[in-house]
C-alpha cells in the first residue's frame, strides 16, 4: 500500500461511522422538563470535551483496520495532524486532521490555519464529524455524518477566498525548520488593511505595479516579500476571526454543512431544533423538549 491507498482506506472506515454511537460518554436522560430546559441551554459547552473524545474513539476505528503491518494510527497532541500513520515504509506518513462538528452550534467554528506549503504531496485529509446526543439533549453521542476531504483543498479554497491584497492579505509563517518541532510555525494569518482613502489607493497602486499575478496568492519566497512591504508601509489589523472553516467557502464542506442541517432527527431536522433550542420562547422549547423525556 502507499499512501494514497492507505489515505483512501481510511475515508471509507470514516464514512461507515455515519449514523453510529460513539460509547464515550453518556448523558443521562433529564428527570423533569425543567431539567431538560436548563439541559437544553448549557449542552453546547460539552462539545469540546466530547470533540477530544471523539478524536480518542476515531484513532481506535482506524486502527480496527488492516494495515497490512506497515504502520500505526497515532494521535499528535498538540501537532498536525491529529491522526497520524506512523510508518517506516510509507512515506510521506499519511495523517487526517479531525474536525468535530456540534451542528447546534451557529457555525463550524473550528479552524483551519495550517499553511498549504504543508500539503505539498495531499498526504493530508481533513475528517470533519458532525454530532449529536442521539435524544437531542441525552444519551451517547451519535454521529450524524461524516465528510473527508483533502487538506490541501481547503488550504487552496481559504487561501483564495480571504487574499485580496491590498485589502487583506494572507501571509505564511516565517520560516522556522531548524527549531524544534514545539517551537516550529506552520500557521498562516490574515491581516485587514486599515488607514484612510488615499493611504489604501496608494496601497492599490503598488499591488497594480506588481503586475497581473499581483493579486494571486502565493507561498513563496518572494511573494511574501512583496506583501510584508505592505505591512512595513500601511497599518493593517490581525484578523481574529481568519480562517473558520464555516466561512472560507469550501464547496464540498458547504453541501457537508447543508445536508446535515437538513438531516431529519428525532421528528425534526437539525436545523429547526437549533432554532428551538436557541429560541427565548420558553413555551415553544418545552413542547418540543417534553416528548424525549
């Protein structure tokens, strides 16, 4: 097997798991619709200890698998990817970054920073894991669909989507391959320009003279240089919201995203029990609370 092939076999392990429960952690069914009201307003603050639990349980459905005795599904904490195939013979070691994905959340609020230079062989998948606790507000985790993409993909669509200099700008991290692998850099940024009309049409004029590929992205040398002439010149803002998943305009995860709010679950679709489990209307959150309990 190469890495493509051992990449390939681990998507179709992932994908089975659509639909199945996740025995980690169980939350017990409420007692009276009081407790199932004040269930209903705190149950998002589990998903990033339930996230973590399911990123433990996929390292182990991926190690159920034959890998032929050429390697090993390790988790890398901290380190990208979280799954790695650790390998003597496969080389590059493929990996896949776990993505969990509470669809009751306002948004797939995790990130994606990792420079594209890392993806240079698309060694790397992305698995983003949508969940739920399978009575909507008790019981295991369930996972409710399962998307897994190439890295490098999301990397090139992030990319594409925020660089616009000199708006916004998007730069690699400085080049750190002699620290230790603690200290290395592999995040990029996004910077948004600021200052008045004439310093932002100045700005304009100096991507304009870089000519027609001025405005394409690129993580080389030389390009980079040419953008941190723009910070040296012009003030720009650290973006603190750069590089969530949910808004970079990846098309495969925007259906990924669709289709799960559209996934009917316990007599309703995700969607709409996200509206009712975020409404102020108490009456209308507890006629939908009252038959799970």
């Amino acid at each position: 097997m190469n890495y493509e092939e051992i990449l390939a076999e681990a998507t179709r392990a992932l994908a089975a798991l659509n639909t199945n429960l996740i025995p980690v952690l169980e939350l017990h069914r409420p007692t009276s619709i009081q407790y199932a009201v004040q269930l209903a307003k705190v149950i998002s603050k589990l998903s990033p200890l339930l996230g973590n639990m399911i990123e433990f349980s996929t390292i182990d459905v991926l190690n159920r698998q034959n890998w032929n005795n050429q390697g090993i599904w390790v988790r890398q904490d901290p380190g990208f990817p979280d799954a790695l195939f650790q390998s003597n013979t496969i080389i590059p070691n493929p990996g896949i970054e776990i993505k969990a994905w509470f669809p009751f959340a306002t948004e797939i609020t995790a990130r994606f920073k990792d420079s594209i230079r890392i993806f240079e062989h698309d060694n790397i998948n992305v698995a983003l894991i949508a969940w739920l606790p399978e009575h909507v507000i008790w019981g295991e985790p369930q996972i409710i669909d399962v998307l897994v993409v190439s890295g490098r993909s999301i990397a090139e669509a992030r990319d594409n989507h925020y660089h616009n200099p000199p708006d916004y700008i998007v730069f690699e991290p400085e080049n750190t391959e002699d620290r230790t692998v603690n200290l290395q850099q592999t995040n990029t940024n996004g910077y948004k320009i600021q200052g008045t009309r004439a310093q932002q049409n100045q700005a304009i004029e100096i991507v304009n003279s870089w000519g027609v590929n001025g405005r394409v992205y690129s993580p080389s040398p030389e390009y980079q240089a040419q953008l941190r002439t723009l910070l040296g010149q012009f003030t720009y803002r650290l973006d603190t919201n750069y590089a969530k998943i949910d808004r970079i305009e990846h098309v495969e995860i925007e259906a990924f995203k669709s289709r799960v709010l559209n996934t009917q679950f316990n007599g309703r679709t995700i969607r709409q029990w996200s509206r009712i489990l975020s409404s102020n209307n108490q009456q209308l959150l507890e006629d939908a609370l009252r038959p799970l309990i």
